[in-house]
C-alpha cells in the first residue's frame, strides 16, 4: 500500500467545502422528511420521542 498523498490547504479546504455542502443537503433531506411526515401522515418527530424510540431498541 502506498501512503496517501498530503493535500495542499487549497485541496483540503475544496474537499472540506465539498464535505461540508453534502453534509448541509442530507441534513434538508431529512428535514423534508420530517416535514412530510409531520404534514401529510400526522407523525411529530421530536428530539425528546427520537429518544424514547432509541431506549426501546434497546
């Protein structure tokens, strides 16, 4: 195995940049679908029920 090429800053802050756009479109992506579930099938989706649901996986 090779080791991994060192970026120049300007390559890091483009890749950094990059990550950070997908990462801001997954997190729209999910707000829609919180959104569509709260509108169309009446499903709240709240940080405190999101618990609750993770406990009981458990």
């Amino acid at each position: 195995m090779s080791k991994p090429k060192q970026l120049t800053p300007e390559q890091k802050i483009k890749a950094l940049e990059q990550e950070l756009a997908d990462t801001k479109l997954k997190a729209q992506f999910f707000e829609a679908i919180v959104d569509v579930l709260d509108k169309d099938f009446g499903v709240r989706i709240t940080k405190k029920q999101r618990s609750k649901l993770l406990n009981k996986k458990r």
